[in-house]
C-alpha cells in the first residue's frame, strides 16, 4: 500500500473566536498539534493569511498552501487526516 504524503499544514486563527476554538479543542481532543498563528498577536501573520488567502477569514487551515476556511470543513478533513497528523 502506498505511504499517504504528510501534507504541510498551517492554521491561522484567534483566539477570541469560537469557530476557531472549536477547531483547536478538535485538535486537543485527537492528541495532536499543527503549526498555528494568531492573526491578532502577530501582524504579520494576518498580512499572510490575507495575501494567501484573499480575506482575513479565520479559522483558515492552510494545506500545502492551499486556504481551507469553515470550522467544520477544517475538522471534517482533519478527522480524515487524523492518523498521519504529526
């Protein structure tokens, strides 16, 4: 069987917001981490994710540099993704 490719996965998100929340206590809930950027502590990365991504949206879950937005959207893949996230 072919090995799955690890993808290259970024969240962009604050934490004031409860889309987003519900996306990091997915992640809690799993056991896992990916690499996350709050667009309100880090100007930069809300630059980022609205050059990227076209719009300042979060949560955003950048997959090889592709924008995925909508909390249930980014659970449904990471549900789907769960046994080879890092």
């Amino acid at each position: 069987m072919e090995e799955e490719h690890q993808s290259i996965l970024v969240l962009y998100h604050k934490m004031s917001c409860p889309f987003c929340k519900k996306v990091r206590d997915y992640l809690k809930e799993i056991k896992k981490t990916i690499p996350m950027k709050d667009i309100d502590k880090d100007p930069k990365a809300k630059e980022e994710l609205l050059h990227l991504g076209g719009k300042s949206q979060v949560p955003c879950l950048f997959i090889d540099g592709a924008p995925l937005y909508e909390s249930d959207d980014i659970i449904e893949y990471l549900k789907e993704k769960k046994d080879i996230l890092p």
